[in-house]
C-alpha cells in the first residue's frame, strides 16, 4: 500500500489564495470578487499584488455574479469568492442564467463548505451544494482534498476554458498530496487494493487513506480513489476499480441527495453493478461542534469508512 504523509496540517481555503496568487501572476486576465469575504477566502495576497484587479462586492452576491459575467464577456478570467452557502443557494438563479446558460468564463470559489465548517452551525453548514452545481449544465464541479491539490485545482481552473464550481473548507487538515498539476476530469488511485474500493472526495479523502490503513491491519488491501472531480466524472476510473475489488464505499461531506454517491451508483447501475456503501451527511442539516466531533457524530469519520467497508465486502 504506498503510504502518504501529512506534511502539516493546512485549510484548503488557503490553498485557493496561493493558487489565486500563482494564477494571477501567470495570466493578467485573471480577476478577482469577493462578497465582503476577502480574509475569510484568503484573497489577501492577490489584492495586494494586484489591487487593480480585486473587486470588493460587497454582502451582494448576486450582483458580484453579474460583475463576474460580464468580466468574463469583456475577456476577464473571474473568480468570485465566498461561503459555500451563499455562492450556491443564494444565487442559483444567477449563476444558472449568467454562468452556465451562457457559459461564461466565470470560476465560483465557494469556502467553508460542508459540516466540518464546525461551531457555525447549520446556517451555515451547506451540505447540498455540489448537488445544485452538479444539475447546471456546463458547470465543472471541483472539490480538492488539501492545500496542494487545492492550489493546484486553482491553476488548473484559470487554465479552463468554461465554468467551474471549487469548494473548499475552513479546518487546517492534512497536507499530503504531492505537488504536481492538476487534471480537470481526472480521478486519482492513491491507494492499490483488490477487495475494496473507496471512493473519497474533499476533506473524505484523507479519512479513507486513514480507513484503508486500519483495514490493512486486518488483512483487508482497500483501493483509495480520489475524486476530485466530481463532474465530470472520470467513469473509466470507477469502473476499473470496482471491477477489480467487487465492491465500494463512497465517502463524501455531503449529503446523498445528488452527491457522489448517487452519482457513482449510477455509473455502477448502467455498467457492473457491485456492492455499494455510503458515508454522507444522510439527509440531515448539521449543527455546532468541533469538526472531528461533527464527523464522528454523523458517522462520517475513518472508523465509519472502515466499518462500511466490511459491510460492502460482506455483501459481495
């Protein structure tokens, strides 16, 4: 099994801002809007090395997804900034008619995703905003698992050509990912196994490198896949990887409705259908904690992953 190490705990937020910096230095189209959220989207170091190109929106969302679009029509690359919550649900009228419906070059940096938001509580805690993004037509639906791979998704979105959605979170997390270009479309073996896989995304991702270790003890070989990129979907991958272990679990920080998981079971339904387990938010809003108490508590955790896993291979 190869092994990964954590380089140091980091928030993939801040992976975002030194992305946004190195995109912004490579391409002087390359923009930047934030709802009043500047620190809390770690845009500090491009609005200082680029202050002609950082707009401060203010609590409008849906006009600085407006800016954006006609940013994107004057030539511009733009990437908005704010919390999950409020980039997805907030304006989902406007990022339906003037990001997708006319694919606009416009990248929606969305931060503190997911329940391991922590002591914000559900208000804040959206756990549904892949699955709004994920039903727009044209959206790319992004969601690294550490700082590298967050900063590197960053690059590789100014590269594209279209619209993407990026979500990252507020905790420091481990920094493990190896720092090399990131490919849009593209799932990731960390892990090689043959009798299950897992199939993680975002903060999961590093929960189920945990899991794996803990059923390796037990003489379980799990794969690790990492799904990044959520839409669209890398099914080559997926496929391959279930037929050679017979069975899966999908983690995600989401909830089902719309997820990855439902997406996978898709894919597993048309193609090979195999054994299948799921680690989500369920159907649940979140509440106040601490983010490892919130994972365990919904059963989201590296021991819920390892116990799905028996399960999924108990039922092959």
């Amino acid at each position: 099994m190869k092994k990964y190490t954590d380089k140091g705990k980091k928030d993939t937020r801040s992976g975002f801002g030194a992305g946004l910096f190195e995109a912004g230095q490579a391409d002087s189209r390359v923009v930047a809007l934030t709802a009043d959220l500047k620190g809390s989207l770690k845009m500090d170091q491009f609005a200082a090395a680029f202050p002609e190109r950082y707009f401060e929106c203010g609590i409008a969302e849906a006009n600085m997804i407006g800016v954006a679009a006609g940013m994107a029509i004057a030539g511009k690359v733009p990437f908005v900034g704010s919390f999950a919550e409020f980039v997805t649900g907030r304006v989902y009228d406007q990022v339906r008619m003037e990001v997708c419906y006319g694919e606009t070059n416009v990248k929606i940096a969305s931060s503190h995703a997911g329940i391991t938001l922590g002591e914000d509580g559900a208000t804040h805690q959206t756990m549904e905003d892949i699955a709004l993004m994920r039903a727009l037509p044209n959206m790319v639906v992004i969601n690294p698992c550490d700082w590298t791979q967050t900063k590197n998704a960053t690059i590789a979105a100014a590269k594209y050509d279209g619209p993407v959605y990026l979500r990252f979170g507020r905790p420091k997390v481990a920094d493990f990912m190896p720092d090399e270009p990131f490919e849009i479309g593209k799932a990731y073996v960390l892990n090689e196994g043959k009798d299950v896989t897992i199939f993680a995304t975002g903060h999961m991702v590093w929960e189920a490198l945990n899991a794996a270790e803990a059923l390796e003890a037990e003489g379980i070989c799990a794969e690790v896949v990492d799904v990044a990129t959520i839409k669209p979907l890398d099914t080559a991958t997926v496929i391959t990887s279930i037929k050679k272990t017979g069975c899966a679990v999908v983690a995600e920080e989401h909830n089902m409705a719309g997820g990855l998981g439902e997406l996978i079971a898709g894919v597993l339904a048309a193609s090979c259908p195999r054994p299948l387990e799921y680690i989500n938010g369920k159907d649940r809003f979140g509440q106040s904690g601490t983010p490892a108490e919130l994972l365990a508590a919904y059963g989201m955790d590296a021991l819920h992953i390892a116990e799905a896993a028996r399960k999924a291979i108990g039922r092959k």
